[in-house]
C-alpha cells in the first residue's frame, strides 16, 4: 500500500504541474493504481472522463479506458459516445500506454 500511496503522490503532483504532458495520459495512470487497489469507483470516474472525451475517445489510451471501463462499470461504458473517426492525438505517435 506504501508504493501505491507514494506513486499516487506523484501522479497527483505531476497533474497539478504536468510540463507538457496531458492529463488525460495522468488520469488513466491514476485510475490504474485506484484499481489495483481496489478503488474501483474513483477509477471508473477517471476512465469515464477520458474514454468520454471527444478527442480521446478514438486514441489508443481512450479505448483502453473505455475497454477497462466495460469491466468496472458496464453501465456507465453503455453511456460512451460511439467511436468517431481518429482524433487529431491518434497518430500524434505520443506513447499513450502510461
């Protein structure tokens, strides 16, 4: 729990000043360690806000939050926006893979 605990910190520190990296790409960080540690409703809220995002929904990071989002929360992945055409980030070549 003291790992956990620790890269959380740093997550959340890191999305208070996030030098250039999206937050979206911190979100799912966060909302893995939430489900790992069995904090399986902030995780959902995380996953759903990036899966649900216009521009992230069709990028690799948005569909593995709505993939996990499908897991945790059928009913709330049967809320997502269908798939639209690649957003500007998909073949941004950004590793989006936290």
């Amino acid at each position: 729990s003291g790992k956990f605990d620790e890269a959380l910190s740093e997550y959340t520190r890191l999305k208070a000043n996030p030098h250039g990296i999206p937050g979206q790409v911190i979100s799912v960080a966060i909302a893995k360690l939430n489900e790992a540690q069995g904090k399986n409703t902030e995780a959902v809220e995380l996953y759903f806000g990036v899966a649900n995002d216009p521009l992230w929904r069709s990028t690799p990071l948005g569909i593995r939050a709505a993939t996990r989002l499908s897991v945790l929360a059928p009913e709330k992945f049967e809320t997502l926006p269908e798939l639209q055409a690649a957003s500007p980030f998909a073949a941004s070549g950004t590793p989006f893979n936290p």
